[in-house]
C-alpha cells in the first residue's frame, strides 16, 4: 500500500472484507447448488465419487467469472454505505475528498479484478469447460472405472451384461452373478453362478471371469440347439468393451481463447456463417463483461448513500439486480446475435452504451447534485409501501 494516503488505505482495507467475503459466499452458494447434482448424476453413472471434487473444481473458475463483478459491486458499495452512514463520507467531503478522489482505490480495485477476470474469461474457464465436459462423457462411457450396480443388469459396451447379487471384500467376492457376452458372429454365452472373481490376464484387452458352481448356455447360429454345461469352476474370457474417445477442444464456442474466437469471427477460419456469427457473438459477450467492470464503482458509489435520516438497504438490491439483468440481457443479445436476427456488435454494444450512459447519470446526480439521490423515487415508494405494511400489523398497546 505504498503511495496511498491514510485514506487510501482505510478506503482499501474497508473494501477488501466484503470484497473477498462476497465472492467467497457467491462461489460457495454456486458450488453447493451444482455438488448435490454432479453427486446424483455420478452415482447414477455408476462412477467413483471422487471424480465429483473434479468436475467441481472445473467450475470454479465459471463461478469466479461470475462472482467477481458482484463481488467488487458490494465491496465497493458497502465501504461507501459504511462511510455514508457512520458519516465519514461527510466529514471527507468536507475536506476537500471529493467522490472522484475517493474513487481511486475503488478503481486500482476495479482495473486488477478487470485483468483477472479476463485472463478467467479468456483462457481458464474455456479449457475448464472442456474438460468439465470431458468428466461427463467419461462416466457416461465408463473410462473412470464404472462401478457394477449390485442388484442391477448392468451393460457395459454392447456385448456384455453383467448383474451381480452381492457383492463383499471391495468387489473380490461376487456372489448370485449372471453373466451374457454376445460375439460379433452371432453367438453368445450365458451363464449363472453361485459365485465368482474377476482375474487379469497378460493380454489387457481380455479379463478373465472365474465361476464358480455354476451352470452355463452357449448359444450359435452353427448350432440345432443350444448347448449346456454344469461345472463346479469355469473361466470365462471376457474382452474389454471398447472406450470411446472424447471430441476435441473446440465444438462449443465457450470451450474456445479469444484468439480463436477472433479467427473464428474475424479471421476467416469459419467454415460457414453460422459459426463466424457464433464466433463473432460470444467474442463480444466476454469483451463486454468484461469492460462493464469498468463501470461498477460509479454504479457502486451512486447506490451507497442513503437518503439523509434513513438507513435504507434499497440500493443493495437495486445494485445486484441491475447486474444480474444487464447478465441475462447479454445472454439474450448473444444467443440472438448467434442466430443471426441481429447483428452481434449491435445486440451487445447498445446495451453496454446504455448501461454506461444510465450508471452515468446517476453517479452525476449523487456527485454534483446537492442532496441528489439517483433512486430518489424508488426510495419514496419503498419507504411508502413499508409505512402501508407496518399499519396493517399495528403493536399491541399495553393497558
């Protein structure tokens, strides 16, 4: 903190707290909300739950992506609700600390978290998505080493079905097993045992199934009917089902840098005009969330001074709700600019231009209008509608 005033830094360290704590509680919230599904989905997949912990942690940088400009809003927001109502903001007003002075360390804030986000944006949440998405075609294909269902027929490429009654020692005894291969010529073998363990063998496309007391079918076109046999020990080689492999990087456009998305938008690597809109769309969505962090300690600051004698919170919620809907709006843009009804530059600049001009505004009033309150009506009619609700629940008098 070198190089700032002593109000600099009580500015930065007042800052700081609901900073970091909002994005801490935004990611957490976010994380808890998806675990509870990616634990569902991966135990339904039949998955180790491990793999969970990794699917999450490819999330993160996509809820950071998201967290950070909120976090910056009301770390900014509160300092100055803080300062406003403790009346300090009064007091360095009054000495000559001006809004626009006062806005310094806001904006070293503001101008850090912009890089941060970008680099997030542009090159980590990308490749995370990528490999978010790898995780998921893994279980599905069983890669990460589905486990069988006890209870259950379980499938397992298109050759093999497999159900097990019990299971004991980790998977080493099986116990109640019923057991199909189907060969590509046609023929298949069936057989139930009482119980059984699966062995390795020097080839590592083929596993050995040990069965023990037993009864097996074998089944062929070569066949007039199908042969049977009892046995008190039986191996059965069964071949590994084949895993498929995942796409490459790059069938989605949030999986791409920003030096893809520009060859792709711009650079004439598109292979068509659906994908150079799609390209030229999520290119601009990023830029645009991006820089509209460049307006969120004026936004920050217009909201955080309640009216004189009032403690209202309104300008909290009036802030997160401005910046989740101006979110969506670029969702919108976005997805129409993709689909060509519009074109991409129009459908996320305009917004961003009146998103700027309305954030504007209202710092101006806050700063340069004495007594000015930017959500001056929405103070009034809040205040209002609170009077109306506390006369229909009147205290008890005591007598």
């Amino acid at each position: 903190m070198r190089g700032l005033s002593l109000i600099d830094r009580y500015l930065a360290r007042s800052i700081a707290v609901p900073l970091l704590g909002t994005l801490v509680l935004a990611a957490m919230l976010l994380v808890l909300d998806k675990m509870l599904r990616l634990f569902d989905f991966v135990v339904n997949t039949g998955g180790p739950v491990s793999v969970v912990w990794r699917m999450l942690a490819n999330l993160l940088p996509e809820y950071f992506a998201l967290g950070i400009p909120i976090g910056l809003l009301l770390g900014i927001l509160l300092a100055f609700r803080k300062l406003a109502l403790s009346s300090e903001l009064d007091a360095l007003r009054g000495v000559g600390a001006g809004f626009g002075r006062l806005l310094r360390v806001p904006y070293l804030y503001a101008f850090g978290l912009i890089l941060l986000n970008a680099f997030i944006v542009g090159y980590i949440e990308p490749y995370s998505n990528y490999r978010y998405e790898g995780l998921r075609f893994d279980l599905r294909s069983g890669a990460l080493g589905a486990s069988i269902k006890v209870g259950e027929f379980n499938r397992f490429g298109k050759r093999l079905t497999l159900r097990i009654d019990k299971s004991e020692e980790r998977g080493t005894r099986l116990g109640g097993i019923f057991v199909q291969v189907d060969n590509p010529s046609g023929e298949s073998v069936a057989a139930t045992a009482e119980a059984g363990r699966f062995l390795s063998t020097d080839d590592p496309q083929v596993i050995l199934f040990r069965l023990h007391n037993g009864r097996l079918i074998q089944n062929s076109p070569k066949f007039t009917t199908p042969r049977t046999l009892t046995f008190k020990t039986y191996d059965l080689p069964i071949p590994v089902p084949a895993i498929d492999q995942f796409r490459g990087r790059g069938s989605e456009f949030d999986e791409l840098f920003f030096n893809e998305l520009f060859r792709l938008g711009y650079g004439g690597g598109a292979r068509d005009r659906e994908q150079m809109l799609g390209a030229q769309a999520n290119f601009h969505f990023r830029i645009v969330e991006i820089l509209m962090m460049a307006m969120l300690p004026l936004l920050a600051v217009a909201l955080a001074v309640p009216p004189k004698r009032s403690t209202s919170a309104l300008g909290i919620f009036v802030g997160i709700v401005m910046v989740v809907a101006y979110h969506k709006i670029n969702q919108y843009g976005e997805s129409a600019g993709a689909q060509g009804r519009i074109d991409p530059i129009l459908a996320l600049w305009v917004p961003l231009l009146l998103m700027g001009s309305l954030i504007g505004w209202m710092y101006h009033v806050i700063a340069h209008r004495p007594g000015g309150q930017p959500i001056g009506a929405l103070e009034w009619a809040a205040g209002r509608a609170a009077r109306r609700i506390r006369a229909l629940f009147p205290s008890a008098r005591v007598t």
